[in-house]
C-alpha cells in the first residue's frame, strides 16, 4: 500500500477497508518521533487527531447518508412497480379517475414506506446516522473549543452559559414589571 491514496485506488472498496486506509495513513503521520526537527507541538497533534477523526466521521455520515437515499429511493420504485397499470388509466377524463389514481397511488406508497420504516435495517441505519451526527457534532465543538482557547475567545460551553443567564435575566425583569404594574393599579385605586 502507498501513503499516497489516488481516487482510482479507493473507487468500488468497501467503507471499512476504505476507512482502514485512512486510519494507517493517519498513524504513520502523528508517529513522528517527539524529539525530531520535524516534531510537531502536542496541540497540533490533538488538531490533527481531531481532524482525522472529523474526516472518518464525515466519510461514515457520507455513507450512512448515501445508503439511507438509497433505500428511499428503492422504496418510491418498488411502490410504483406495484401499481397495477392495467387498472389505471392514464388519460385521466374525469375527477372520479384522478380520485381513483391518487387514492391507489398513496396506498402502495403508504404499504410500501411502512414496511421500510417497520424494517430493523432501516432503524439500524437511521441510528447509525444520527450517532455520527452527535459524533460529528462533538468533534466539531472540541476543535473550535480548542482554536478559541488559543485566540482567548469564549467557547461554546461559555456562550451557553451567557444564554442561559440573560434567559433567567429576562424572566426576572418580566416578573419585575407585572408587579409594578401591579402595585401602579393599586396606588391609582387608593387615589381614587
């Protein structure tokens, strides 16, 4: 195997073996001896580990995303192969035929989306997309979290803090006001 992964090499391999290639080349890459001239600091090694993760975490949410499309799309086919096409006419004339079409047409497509959508696959792989979008979401967060540290700037985990705190401000002030407004209607009562 080359360090170097041309798109004819990797066009037809499976994700796993795809994914492994990427992986070697990553460990060759931050197995750079630490006392060397070509040694690199320890927070451009978490950078780069972040980032290789992001890129094999994008490469699964690709994949998962590219199989999940697929299966819709096999589903519209197979919905619409079993439409019998002797029983419908496709010069529609009246309204009662277009009813006739569109009811037969929304029942095979709804047979056929409740059979995918009740299938362990299909589950499985909605699962899968979504772990790799939290994952992909947290990778994301500990980079930035890492380049605002560096430049001294708030990070995500600070900012949410500052939202919550001007949330519960504003409720507070809300509460303020009804209460004068409260105690304003009861002082013009008593000057009446």
């Amino acid at each position: 195997m080359t360090d170097r992964m041309s798109y004819e090499e990797n066009y037809a391999i499976p994700f796993a073996e795809l994914l492994n290639k990427y992986q070697e080349f990553w460990k060759k890459f931050t197995n750079i001896p630490k006392h060397s001239p070509f040694s690199l600091m320890e927070e451009t090694t978490n950078i780069g580990k972040n980032l290789q993760d992001l890129l094999i975490v994008s490469s699964k949410m690709q994949y998962f995303t590219v199989n999940y499309i697929s299966q819709i799309t096999k589903t519209y086919a197979e919905a619409l192969d079993k439409l019998p096409s002797n029983d419908i006419k496709y010069d529609i004339k009246t309204e009662q035929d277009l009813k006739k079409y569109r009811s037969k047409l929304i029942g095979t497509l709804e047979d056929s989306f409740t059979n995918l959508f009740q299938s362990k696959e299909f589950g499985m792989l909605v699962s899968d997309i979504m772990s790799t979008y939290s994952d992909y979401n947290k990778l994301l967060k500990n980079i930035s979290n890492t380049f605002l540290l560096s430049l001294n700037l708030s990070n995500k985990d600070d900012i949410d803090v500052i939202l919550k705190e001007m949330q519960e401000l504003k409720r507070q002030v809300r509460d303020l006001r009804k209460t004068m407004d409260i105690i304003i209607s009861e002082d013009k009562k008593i000057a009446k």
